[in-house]
C-alpha cells in the first residue's frame, strides 16, 4: 500500500508523537510511506525511519493579513495537490483540524481516499468560525474521521456519517522498569507533571492544590516538565503560594520515562484533552496517578481506584485531598502503580495499529492482507 501521512509539523507534541510512531510502524510493515508536514523539517523534533519518504514544504508562514493568509494557503494547496499527483498514494492520513481541512481541499477531485483524525476535544477546542465553517463543509468528503474517545465520537457523527467514524485511542510501549517497589523510605518524593505550559494543562491548578498540602509534606517536592507561554506566570504563581523553592519547572524532555521513574506520584491537571500521552506513559512506568476527569481521555484510560484515581474536573480542593492522601501512603501509591502497568496491554501500539490498519483497509476498499511485522 502507497500510504502517505501529512500534518503540519513533527514538532514536540502529543499528535506529532503518535504520528511519528504510526509512520514508522507502517514504514517496518512494508508499506511505501511518505510523511508531508507543512513546516521545514528543522522543526522535527521526533525520529524517522529511514525507509519514510520525506516532504517537508516549509511553508509554515506566520501571515500578517487576510490577503497574506490567503496568499499562503492557497500556496500550501498548490504544493500539496502536487504532492498528491507525484506520488498517487493509495491514502492520505491528515492530522489536526486547519491540515485537515488543507488536505481535504487539496484533493478534491482526485479520487483519493482520505482519511483525517481530531488530536483533541473540538468541543472544548474554538476555531476561529471561518475555520469551524470549513470543518463542517469539507469533512464530510473524508473516506474517515478518527477520534480519540466515545465523547467526541459522538460530536463526529453530527459531521460525518456514522459508519466513517472510527474510535482509536492513542498507543503505549512496554518500559523497562526498575525491579521492586518504589523506594518509600527515600528523604525526598516527587509528584511530577508533564505537558506543554498553557492554560489547557492546568498547571495552575495543580500549583493551588500542591500547595494546599505540601505543608504537611515537607519532603515532597513538584517537577513539571514543559515549555510554553505559561513558564514565566506560574513561577510567579508560585512564589505567590509559597511554594517556589518546592518548584522545578524543567525544559522540555524527549524521552520523559527516565523522569517518570524516579517519580513517586504523577498528576494530570488539564482542564480538557485529546487522548493524554502523558498519562499514558506515567501509568506504563508503573507510577501512581492522578487526573482531573476533564473532558474526552483520562475516564477512557483510568479505572477509578484500580489503576489511578479520577477527581471532579478543576476541582482544586478534591485534587489536593487525593494528592495528601496518596502522599502519605506509599503501598496504595504501590499498588495503583502496579496496576497501572496493564495500560502496555489495553493500549498497545500492535493493537492501535491493527485499529488503524482497519480503517485504512476499509477506506481504500482493498483485502486487509496479514501484517509483515508488528510493533
């Protein structure tokens, strides 16, 4: 199969992630890949394989106008078509709302099966309303729309017709895990969080509800690993709390598991998701969690008290109650933990991929023939 994958950039992010691991599991499975981004392939910030044709159109222009923006698009169309045309992919797999509008546009009437993929909740996610116009009008010409959860399947189905919407949550891999328990006599613990640095993380949230309860817990100390606009107001907000000295706000990491493990307690504090990433690996290295149950992924992922704990979303109050009482008990941290590590089974990447290799089958009408390998 001549598949080809297109999303704006491999930049750090949750959707850049899954698409570089769908791109490199397809590449090992003998499809010809080709992966387009919008954005110069210096911005690539996850690996290739060697065997995935790369196109980067450079072309992710920050435009000053309308007349500018609409210069830019229409190039990116131009450029895009081309591609189509050169490369006759039996299927084209777009990423994120405004590419997959671009995409959609770009292949009218070349009789391609497309197929696009929401990476976040759009019910909790505006557009601009011309761009949420244009969602409407040109999604239902894909061959399939993919989501995340349930929740935002059934926004989908008001878009498109049912039987093109697909439900497939993200994938995790197995982590090499340290033998035993955490080590609960240690002199400091670390509750740990992850993502990029904007309101939607909820970062500020978690700051309010840390320090709620890190005054009973003087050897407790708060890690969030990320970039982004917010850096600069929750270091202020937390001088505000008091807890500035209890605070370390680290860098962007690439690979995050070796952070994970030394951590004892993770919490999600976002006030809306798409399929967390984050929360994903957490769980896989065997680590306790906690989440707001916001809006589309944790509720999908934890099994309220078997495997993390979920609380009321942006409830501030009950988010420090379960941080104190996790805090003070090292064998449910334990035994959440150990539970935890079942998410490297429910969520696979050989499952996802079998997922999506069901959609990319169904979308070009062909015979699903056996997979050469599985991740």
């Amino acid at each position: 199969m001549r598949l080809m994958f297109v999303i704006s950039s491999l930049s750090t992010g949750g959707a850049e992630r899954v698409a570089s691991i769908l791109v490199n599991a397809w590449a090992a499975a003998g499809y010809e890949v080709t992966l387009i981004t919008i954005a110069s392939a210096k911005s690539d910030f996850y690996a290739i394989d060697s065997g995935v044709k790369r196109i980067a159109l450079d072309l992710a222009i920050v435009s000053q106008n309308w007349v500018e923006s609409l210069q830019h698009n229409f190039k990116r169309l131009e450029c895009l078509r081309e591609a189509f045309r050169s490369c006759q992919p039996d299927v084209v797999v777009s990423f994120l709302d405004k590419t997959n509008i671009l995409v959609l546009l770009a292949s009218f009437g070349l009789k391609i099966p497309i197929v696009v993929s929401e990476r976040i909740d759009p019910r909790e996610y505006p557009l601009e309303a011309l761009i949420s116009c244009l969602r409407r009008v040109t999604y239902p010409f894909a061959r399939a729309l993919v989501v995340q959860t349930e929740g935002v399947g059934r926004w989908a189905r008001q878009i498109i017709r049912g039987d093109y919407v697909h439900v497939i949550p993200n994938s995790v891999s197995p982590v090499h895990r340290r033998n035993g328990q955490r080590d609960a006599g240690k002199e400091d613990h670390t509750l740990i969080a992850i993502g990029r640095m904007q309101p939607q993380k909820g970062f500020d949230l978690l700051l309010r509800a840390f320090a709620l309860c890190s005054g009973k817990h003087p050897d407790w100390n708060l890690r969030i690993i990320g970039e982004g606009p917010e850096r600069q107001r929750l270091n202020v907000l937390a001088r505000e709390l008091g807890i500035g000295q209890r605070l370390t706000l680290d860098g962007i990491v690439k690979f995050p598991q070796e952070a994970l493990q030394a951590a004892d307690l993770f919490v999600l504090s976002s006030r809306f998701e798409g399929f967390p990433n984050a929360l994903l690996e957490a769980m896989a290295c065997g680590l306790a969690v906690i989440s707001f149950d916001c809006p589309s992924g944790p509720r999908e992922i934890i099994r309220n008290g078997i495997d993390g704990i979920l609380v009321p979303p942006g409830d501030v109050e009950a988010l420090a109650n379960e941080i104190d009482r996790l805090m003070e008990n090292a064998s449910e941290r334990d035994r959440l933990g150990a539970n935890a590590l079942e998410v490297t089974e429910r969520f696979s990447v050989a499952r996802i991929i079998a997922m999506w290799d069901e959609v990319l089958f169904k979308a070009t009408g062909r015979e699903r023939r056996p997979r050469q390998s599985a991740t």
